[in-house]
C-alpha cells in the first residue's frame, strides 16, 4: 500500500460557540433519530465522536497538510463532520448511501448555513466491490447504488482530504479503497473509536 503514516499535532483551537451549537444540535437530532427508529435502525449508522475529531481537523488547516481544500466525508451519515470542514473553510461534501440519513443532514446543515455537498450514493468507485469485501458477519458497509462521486459531479481522485469512520477492524477496506483510487498526495483520516484519528498520505 502506498499509504503513509502524517505526524500531525492535534489543533488546541476550541470550537468556536456557533460550531458549539452545531455540534449540539446535530447530537440532540442524532439523539432523536435513533428514538424515533428504535424497531427500525440503520445498522451501519454509528456517529463519530466529533468533539474527539475537530482537534484533527483544525489542524489539517492549522498545519497546512494537505494538497488542497477539497474535502469529502464517505459514509456521512448526518455529515457533521463535513459540516466541520466547512467551518473551517474546505470545500465540503459528502456520500452517503442511505437516503434517510441525506435527509436528516441537509436540514441540520442549513439550520447552521454551512454549505456541504451532499450525495445519495456510494463512495465505492465503480469496480471497486472487489476492494470493499468484508468477512463480517454484520458489516456496516453496503456494496451496489449510484456512484457518489459522480453525483457530485467529481472523480474519486479528486478529493484533496477524505474522511471515514469504518467500523472497528475495517479501517483497511477504506484504507485499500483509497489507496487504489485516491489522488498522490491526499490525506485519509480515519476515526478509529477506541485509537483516535489517524491522518495518512497517499504516496
Ligand atoms: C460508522 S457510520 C459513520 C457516519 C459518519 N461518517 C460519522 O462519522 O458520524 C458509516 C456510514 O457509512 C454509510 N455507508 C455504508 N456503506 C456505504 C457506501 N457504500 N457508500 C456510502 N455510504 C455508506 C452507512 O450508512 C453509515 O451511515
């Protein structure tokens, strides 16, 4: 794999109170979410720890470390995260390939004015089902739907920074996705639960 490992410091910038609020919001709403499909749930939907993932983003912009501001989040779920990175001042997007949560996101994204891209789709390329096998008997990823990058109207080697949170164990199906489509030198973080975020380059 041609993934490198970034030395990053984590950004000591709090959030500012209107991404506060956001963050407050988007859990009260998530909160609600789960409630209300309680006999339904999305079984893939887990939502990072966001208050654990700003001090990585921050210190993307803070440290200069990516190749540029284009930013997407595969598997947005509500898409806090891109809604984060447009905060900061990425250019902000998000796949997402069930349609209830693209619905729960864009309302939460205009209460705050923050303006992300989102698309009903999958981040796995065309052709790359291969890449996304998992042995898992309950895996939170979901093969086949239109290709989300494409909705957005972009190439899957045109993101500057992706973010994902895969489930425990899985990094690698993302890590494998990203390294055969990414572009040379974009930056992968990873939320992983109980080890923080990890941020590597594409070589
Ligand atoms: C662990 S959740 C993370 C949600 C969000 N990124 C966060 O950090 O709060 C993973 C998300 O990926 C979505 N997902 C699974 N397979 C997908 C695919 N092929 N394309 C797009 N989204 C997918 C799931 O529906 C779920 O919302």
């Amino acid at each position: 794999m041609a993934l490198q490992e970034v030395s990053w410091r984590p950004s000591t910038t709090p959030l500012d109170a209107k991404g506060a609020a956001f963050l407050a919001d988007a859990q009260a709403r998530i909160d609600a979410f789960f409630e209300e499909r309680w006999q339904e749930p999305i079984v893939g939907f887990v939502p990072s720890d966001f208050a654990k993932v700003w001090p990585a983003l921050a210190a993307l912009m803070e440290q200069d470390l990516g190749p540029g501001r284009r930013f997407c989040e595969w598997g947005c779920g509500f898409a806090v995260v891109a809604g984060l990175a447009a905060r900061l001042g990425f250019d902000a997007h998000g796949i997402e390939i069930e349609r209830d949560l693209i619905e729960a996101a864009r309302p939460l994204l205009a209460a705050h004015q923050l303006e992300v891209k989102l698309a009903c789709g999958s981040f796995i390329p065309p052709g790359g089902e291969r890449l996304a096998q998992i042995k898992a008997e309950m895996a939170w990823l979901i093969t086949g739907g239109p290709d989300g990058h494409a909705l957005l109207q972009r190439e899957p080697d045109d993101w500057d920074v992706v973010f994902a949170y895969p489930w425990p164990g899985e990094e690698h199906v993302v890590e494998r996705l990203f390294d055969r489509y990414a572009a040379a030198g974009a930056l992968l973080v990873t939320y992983r639960t109980e080890k923080g975020t990890r941020v590597q380059r594409k070589r």
